[in-house]
C-alpha cells in the first residue's frame, strides 16, 4: 500500500503544556472537539477520539514538549496505522506546534490533511481564543 507523510505548523496563543493538555485530556479533548474521547495519559496506554473514528497508542510523552502515538481512522484498512508526532515549542506569541505524520494511506491523505486544519487546528484556535 501506498503511503503518503504531511506536516503542518500552526501557532496557538496558549502555552506549550495547555496544547499538550487539549490534546492529553479526554474531557478538554472532548470538550474542543465535540465529540467522545478516551486518552490514556500513559506510554503504551490507547486513545479514541471523534467518537471512535480514530484510535491508537502513545509511544513517547513528554508534557508540553511531544507526544507520538501510532493513529489510524476507522474507515482505514485492518491494521494499518500511522505515526503521528507533535511537537510543542514556546514561542513569544504562543505555541509554535510542528505536527507530522507519517504512514497515511494515499488513497485516505487528502482527507486526513485537511480533516486536522477543520477539525483539530481551527478548533483548538477558537478555544484559544486566536
């Protein structure tokens, strides 16, 4: 299967560890997004978010400076999962957050590209106050 890796940088004007937790927290997550999430906050630990539209587990956490969870849709193929990391670095203005991932199938990338800018990164700038 074909796979495709994207990367976007979005600033937040909130601090490194307030990003670190609307993405960590299943009730702020929830809260932002609308919809059900369950978050472990542990390494090895899964998550569902939007529902359970995505799922994974947590690699590495370091709070307010990265998170890599393995992440996968459920319209995707059976076990097929990407990386997605995020990283977190204070700015004057904010939070410059880098986000890549790595691993998406080709046929879903468009999709999943723009689903985090509508779904994730203007969202959390609204609870930010952007």
């Amino acid at each position: 299967m074909k796979t495709k890796s994207l990367k976007q940088t979005i600033v937040f004007k909130a601090s490194p560890e307030e990003v670190y937790d609307a993405l960590m927290d299943s009730k702020k997550h929830s809260a932002f997004t609308g919809d059900s999430a369950k978050i472990s906050r542990k390494i090895g630990g899964k998550f569902t978010a939007y529902g359970g539209y995505a799922e994974g587990k947590n690699i590495e956490l370091i709070k307010g400076k990265k998170i890599i969870q393995t992440w996968r849709a459920n319209e995707w193929p059976s076990g097929v999962y990407s990386k997605v990391t995020f990283l977190f670095e204070k700015k004057k203005e904010g939070t410059k957050m880098t986000f890549i991932q790595e691993g998406v199938p080709e046929e879903f990338y468009e999709d999943i590209r723009q689903g985090w800018i509508d779904f994730y990164w203007k969202k959390m700038q609204e609870i930010f106050e952007w």
